[in-house]
C-alpha cells in the first residue's frame, strides 16, 4: 500500500519535469526573430564601421587612371593611414603618416548643378552647402606650399621638370585607342603615366599653380585625359578617404557596384585575375632613371 503512492508520485514528478525543462530551453518564434534581428543589426555596425573607420571598398569608373587603374578595377582605401573622419563632422583621427607625393587617393569632390543642368566640379570646401559630392581617384602631384606647372605636356614641381624614361611597351585601351608610355618620378616614387598622341586639348596647358596652405594638387596619370586640379582646383585633408592600397577585383565591366550582383556579369565579362590582389603602389626609382630625362611626350627622351 505505501510503494504504490510512492510510485506514483515519482512517475507524476517525472511528468511534470519533462515538459517545464522543454518550455525553458525552447525559446518561441517572438525570441527567435529577435535574436535574429539583433545579430543582423551587430553585422551591420561592424561593416559600416570597418567601413568608416579601417578600409572602405571603390569602384574604377574611367580610364583617368590609365595605366595604373583600369575600368572595372575594384579597390580598397587604406583609411587608417590618413586618420579616419568621424562621421557628420570634418574631424579625423590621428593616422599612421602625413599624405605624400605620389600617393594615389581617394577623396570626395563637389557635384553642383549648373544653369545648363549637368554637373559641376568643384571642392567640397568651396562649393554651395547642400550640394552633392562624389569620389574621385587621383595621384597626389603637389604638397602644400608647392609651384607646380603643367606646359606642353610636361610636368615641373618647384620649378624642376619630373624625369622621365619611355616605357618599352604603348598601352591600348579597350576602344583600341593606343598611348604612349612613359615611367615618371616623383621623388621615391615611380609609376607609368600616359601620353596620348592625339592632339592635345589646349585646356590643359594651364600654366602655373602654387598649392595653398593645407591643400593638395591631383593629376590623373592618363594625364592628356584626366579632369583634375588643373580645371577644377585642390582639395582638403578633410575630403581625402584614404590612400587605395590593393586592388581586391578587376573585370571588364563599366557599371555600378549593383552589377557586381548581376549573373550575367560573372558569365560573359572578362575577368583580370592577374590583377586582383596587386598592390596599388610606387615602384622604387631605377638608378639609371633618375635625373636623366624630362620629356614627357614621344617615344624618346629629349634633355
């Protein structure tokens, strides 16, 4: 008689446990979506705050950059390296090193609209508050405080022209479009440059400018078709993204970061798998180079 309500009462506990430890680790749909939700706001923050703060991803739209860029080139800004700009305001963070000569950078310009409704450029600084901004991809020809002039092709900083050496190889672009090739020195740093030998738009020779205090001066290195400081001025520290330093894809593909995601792009585009993961930087100045030439145009170099 007393087994049998011992029994009993040890098979009704046992019963009861089963199902309360079931409610407790079992979380319901209401908990789940917002375990979810709060894992994908976490993802979220840290992406935009590498983003903002360590390295954020750029797309080649044009050839300005031609040699050293080509369309369809997608690269990462090194935005430590400058200081990182705290978001909505033109403060920066410390960086590791001062912006150089020949550093290729990536840095917003203003986009304002004119009487004939296209765009402008201009810098951000100057430009009407409101106005729209755009990045843009240049390599850093003039510090601040610095002469430099572009006549008859040739670029001078400080009054000294840049050496130059032809390059054995010309540069055809995807139109078929052929430019000569030259290795142009900027101090340490020597990179390819173009000369295209159409005749040259009488824009750009436009003489003599000195960069103000805190301010750069930007060239395209496809320097006969490059819209750059020479037309539209020089731009802030505070603009400046970040230097590119590797180029993480390239294709042949002329489009907006949604065509990334577009299939057909991955099956019919030609994809440039010598390039991804190339490092976008100077070479080092050959010894027989430096000092030697200075003509920027044609195939050999005149004194």
């Amino acid at each position: 008689m007393s087994d049998s309500p011992g029994t009993d009462s040890s098979a009704g506990s046992g019963g009861t446990e089963g199902p309360g430890n079931e409610s407790q680790t079992s979380p319901g749909p209401v908990v789940a979506i917002v375990d979810q939700v709060v894992t994908l706001v976490i993802a979220i923050t840290i992406a935009l705050a590498i983003r903002q703060f360590l390295i954020e991803p750029f797309r080649i739209p044009s050839g300005s950059m031609f040699p050293t860029l080509l369309i369809g080139d997608h690269l990462f800004v090194n935005k430590l390296s400058y200081g990182p700009r705290i978001p909505f305001t033109d403060t920066r963070l410390p960086g590791w090193r001062e912006p150089e000569r020949g550093d290729v950078v990536v840095f917003e310009v203003g986009r304002p609209m004119t009487r004939r409704g296209t765009r402008d450029i201009m810098p951000v600084d100057l430009a009407p508050e409101g106005t729209p901004t755009e990045d843009f991809v240049k390599r850093l020809i003039g510090l601040p405080g610095d002469k430099i002039s572009w006549r008859r092709g040739q670029l001078f900083v400080n009054g000294v022209p840049a050496d130059m050496s032809p390059a054995e190889d010309e540069f055809v672009d995807d139109t078929g479009q052929r430019y000569e090739k030259a290795w142009e020195n900027l101090g340490d740093c020597r990179h390819a440059v173009l000369d295209d030998p159409r005749p040259r738009d009488p824009r750009f020779d436009r003489g003599t400018y000195i960069v103000e205090p805190g301010r750069y001066f930007m060239m395209g290195d496809n320097r006969d078709n490059s819209n750059d400081s020479r037309g539209w001025g020089t731009v802030r520290l505070e603009e400046m993204k970040g230097p590119a330093f590797i180029l993480y894809w390239s294709w042949d593909v002329n489009g907006n970061m949604l065509s990334f995601f577009n299939p057909l792009n991955w099956w019919s585009a030609d994809k440039r798998w010598d390039r991804v993961f190339q490092r976008v930087k100077c070479e080092t100045p050959e010894a027989g180079v430096a000092g030697g030439n200075s003509s920027a145009r044609g195939p050999a170099p005149a004194g």
